[in-house]
C-alpha cells in the first residue's frame, strides 16, 4: 500500500474544487486535488461570475487576473427575434452595495484556467487521470483508494471533500441521498466564430418562440458564446448536432455562424444532497446541489461553498478553533443551496415554459417589468442584491449572534468606500477581526488585543451609516467576511464569550496580533 498523506484530498478541479484549493493553501493547509479528467474543461456552460465570488477572489488576491481575463457587462440587451425589447444598463447597477457593482462574465473553462495558474504558482498541480474508487473514515482520519490509470494507491488525509460533479463518487461514498428533477427542456452550448447585431461589451438575451438563446462574445478566443433551449423537434435526438439546429439558432439569436469551434448539449436537473456531510467527509458544489442556469447562480454557488468550508477546515486543522466549528458548515449551505433551487426553479419555468401563457410572459410582459424595474435605483439595489449574492447571511446559524442597526450576525459585512480604499481591504487577512465604525472603549480593545485577533476602527462617515451601520458599534468578523458577532454596546463580555465558545485563535500569534487600524488600508 502507498501511503501518501495530507491534510485536506480534494476530489475534483472544477471551479469548486480549485477554489477550495486556493483557499486552504493560502491558509497554509496542506493539499492535494486529484480529478480523473486530462484536463479543464473545454465547453463551459456557466459564465455569470457574481459580485460575491469577486470579493472573494480579491481576498486570496487573484480578482486582478480574473478581470483582465473576462467582460464587464454594460448593458443587457432583451430581443423578441423582430426587435428589441429592452436595453438594461448593468455597468454601475449595484453602485454601493460593492466595489464590484457591474455584471461580469467569463466563461467556465477559462476561470478554471485562471485558478489552475494560481495554484500552480503555488506548487500545487492537479493530478490529473485520477480517481477516488472507495474511501473509509475512521473516525480519526480518512484512508482512501486512488487509482490512476491501472495503479492503485491509497491517501491518508485528515479530511475529505467531493468537489466532482453530479455524479460525486465522494457523495455515492457517504450514501446520501440526491433528491430532484430534471427539466424537460434540453439545452445547448457552442462556440462559434460568426457575425450578427450583437451588443458590443454585454449581453444579448433573445426570447424566442420556443425558449430564449444568450448570446455573449469570449474575450481571448475573439469567438461567441451561444447558450440557448434545444427545439422541441430534435430534443430527443441521442446524437444531437449543431447542423441539425443550426437554422433554428441562426434565426432565434440572429447570429450568422462562419465557423463552429465546438458544440454540446445537456439535460437540466434540479437536485440538493440530504447532507453536505459525514464524519470527515464534505462535498460541495454540484456534488451537493445543482439547479437551473437562471441567474447563474451555480458555479458562483459552489466557489460559495468552497469558501465557507476553507476557513473553517484550516481553523479546525491548525488548531485555531474547536472541532464544533465544522458543523456550521451545512447548515449554513444547504439552506441557501434549498432557497436558490425554489428561486431558480421558479425564474427557469417563467423565461422557458411552453404554454402559450409562457410564451406572452416571456416575450412581452417580463422585457417591460424589468426595464422599468431597472430605471429605478431602489429597483436597480434589489435586483443585483438578488442575483450577485451579496445578500447571502446565515442569520440562522450557530455562529450568528446580536443585531445593531440593519445588521445582523450572518450578513455579510457592509462594504464601505473611503478616500484611503475600503473596509473590505482588511479581509485579506484571511482572519477573524473586529470593526468598530467610530470610537473603541478601551474594554473591548482590550479584549481583543488579549485574544490576539486585530481591531480595525474606521472613523465614522455617512456612507457607513448608510450602509447600514451602527456607530461604535463593534463587529466580530468572520473570515469570510460575514460578521459573527455584533454589540451595539461594545459588550466585551459578549466578545468574550463569543470566542471562547469556539475556541477562536488568529492565524499569526506572534506579529500583528491585537493590531489597530485607523482607516481602511488601500
């Protein structure tokens, strides 16, 4: 037997899998990713990279290169295939919700790319033709079988996690359950070099007869992306190709196809694991949960995940909190995994139903709601809030505790713009901290120094209070950014208590501990 050990073997290089990997291996976690596919994908589906996943890639310090390498969206076009519908603009939509307030996409295969160079700067490669045949906890740790071509080999980790697909053989190993549906419509997805009335800088949603078309243009390839519902009359086709919808597509998306450089199709499901874990053993991703492609919610949805157990792993491994920890994980997760299906589900049947009922909606009612909706500021806040995931919280759980103001313990930390940078900027530590917005008592400084995690006090501004913060009130951030714990009051006791309960211990004891900061760093 070849024991080869580690901390965390991850199984999977999808988005999920690689963000993980970042994650941890920044938090100095040691790591390996195992994927029995040669390589990245190459005929991506998801695109939509939400506001959320880019804050969470400005904190591991990679968000430069992932928007060098996509689309700032800056108008979202609705066509009917006679004309135009709407113009939606999306380059400043969220404005002060983010520092990331425009609409951005950059299809999968070429995110995953953009991951794989940072991990690989970090000496970590992907072994690649490898795959996980069975695995057993017990209880202190996991052993499991790898096979790589015709060679068996068996990994002693610490922890487990299934960050590879739908059919998750780390799922299949915990016997949990993956209860849903599938949608009746089939989609597909084909890169194209080709010619038509295509927004410049945006993205062109045609609503057609059957179903809509997206159309969106691939910065690096100089190609377009066309991802749209499969006609009714060739659905059922096992061997399905493009010359056979290629009229179909050309009419509905009003693009001229010169070239086709690659072409698929897929079924939909709708599904969400009974667990996100046992004993040593995670999943995430579309291992745990797969919907709809409404609102892109999914990859964004899974790199979510891969955040919130990073952290939490790293914390537990090296000793900076208790092994409790970890249970917060699915509770926090799979019920947002159970609310993004009802949404998406809801939202994929209005825009591609087939009822003549469906087909009004999509092609008349829905265009117009939403250009009016989107004129309006308070309209325009809603409807970024409701598909960049920055309005995520966990108010639910565990780890939340107290409310000052419009916030409560899970939301994510309000962002907050200042002439020196932002509040999110101290985020990059990886670590929990404090923010006070205003004057720390010195009770509460105190106690913070004593349990060696850094107090960031920001000096008051209206942009604060209009963020929905509560002067000197004191915030106990989390990693990730979502606040644990909030005290209007500046209750050191509350404080104290809070982090003894999870035995919480920052990331460098010697070096920075007890740190404060007057403003926001740059």
């Amino acid at each position: 037997m070849n024991a080869l050990n580690t901390q965390v073997l991850i199984v999977g290089a999808g988005p999920t899998g690689l963000t993980l990997g970042l994650w941890l291996k920044r938090l100095g976690v040691d790591i390996r990713i195992i994927d029995k596919g040669s390589g990245p994908g190459d005929t991506s589906r998801a695109l939509a990279v939400q506001a959320r996943t880019l804050e969470f890639h400005r904190q591991i310090g990679i968000v430069q290169d992932v928007l060098s390498a996509g689309v700032k969206i800056k108008q979202l076009t609705m066509r009917r295939p006679k004309g135009i519908a709407a113009e939606i603009a999306l380059s400043e939509f969220g404005a002060g919700v983010t520092r990331y307030s425009f609409a951005f996409a950059l299809p999968q295969d070429i995110h995953e790319r953009v991951l794989l160079g940072h991990l690989q700067e970090a000496g970590v490669t992907v072994e690649r033709h490898t795959e996980l045949v069975d695995f057993e906890d017990d209880g202190q740790g996991i052993t499991a079988k790898l096979r790589k071509e015709d060679v068996t080999s068996f990994a002693r980790v610490d922890y487990l996690v299934g960050c590879d697909g739908a059919r998750s053989a780390v799922r299949h190993g915990m016997k949990l359950g993956f209860p849903g549906g599938t949608y009746e419509q089939s989609f597909y997805v084909a890169d194209v070099k080709g010619h038509g009335n295509i927004t410049h800088e945006g993205i062109d949603i045609v609503l057609g007869d059957y179903g809509f078309a997206l159309i969106m243009p691939v910065r690096q390839s100089g190609s377009i992306r066309l991802i749209g519902v499969v006609p009714k009359r060739v659905e059922a086709e096992p061997n399905l190709t493009f010359e056979m919808i290629r009229a179909d597509v050309e009419r509905e998306s009003g693009v001229k196809v010169e070239t086709l450089n690659w072409f698929s199709s897929y079924r939909v499901h709708h599904r969400v694991a009974d667990h996100f874990r046992s004993g040593r053993a995670f999943i995430a991703g579309d291992a745990g949960h797969i919907h709809s492609p409404a609102g892109g919610q999914g990859m964004n949805t899974g790199m979510g995940d891969a955040v919130n157990l990073a952290w939490k792993l790293a914390a537990v491994l090296q000793g900076r909190a208790k092994p409790e920890l970890l249970d917060s994980y699915e509770p926090e997760r799979i019920a947002f995994a159970h609310s993004l299906i009802k949404g998406t589900d809801q939202a994929f049947r209005l825009v591609s139903g087939r009822s003549w009922l469906s087909d009004v909606w999509r092609r008349f009612v829905m265009p117009n709601i939403l250009a009016r909706l989107l004129q309006t500021k308070l309209g325009s806040r809603f409807f970024f809030g409701l598909i960049s995931q920055t309005r995520i919280n966990y108010r639910g759980s565990a780890l939340s505790q107290g409310k000052a103001g419009k916030v409560e313990g899970g939301d994510r930390l309000p962002w907050v713009d200042h002439e020196q940078g932002d509040n999110f900027a101290a985020l990059s530590s990886l670590d929990w901290q404090v923010h006070v917005y205003g004057e720390a008592q010195p009770a509460l400084a105190a106690n913070v120094a004593k349990a060696g995690l850094a107090l960031h006090r920001f000096e008051w501004t209206a942009a604060a209070g209009k963020a929905g913060l509560v002067r000197d009130a004191a915030y106990l951030v989390r990693p990730d950014g979502h606040v644990g714990l909030v005290t209007e009051t500046q209750d050191a006791q509350a404080f104290a208590s809070y982090v003894a309960r999870l035995g919480i211990k920052p990331r460098h004891v010697n070096g920075g501990s007890g740190k404060q900061s007057l403003s926001s760093a740059a």
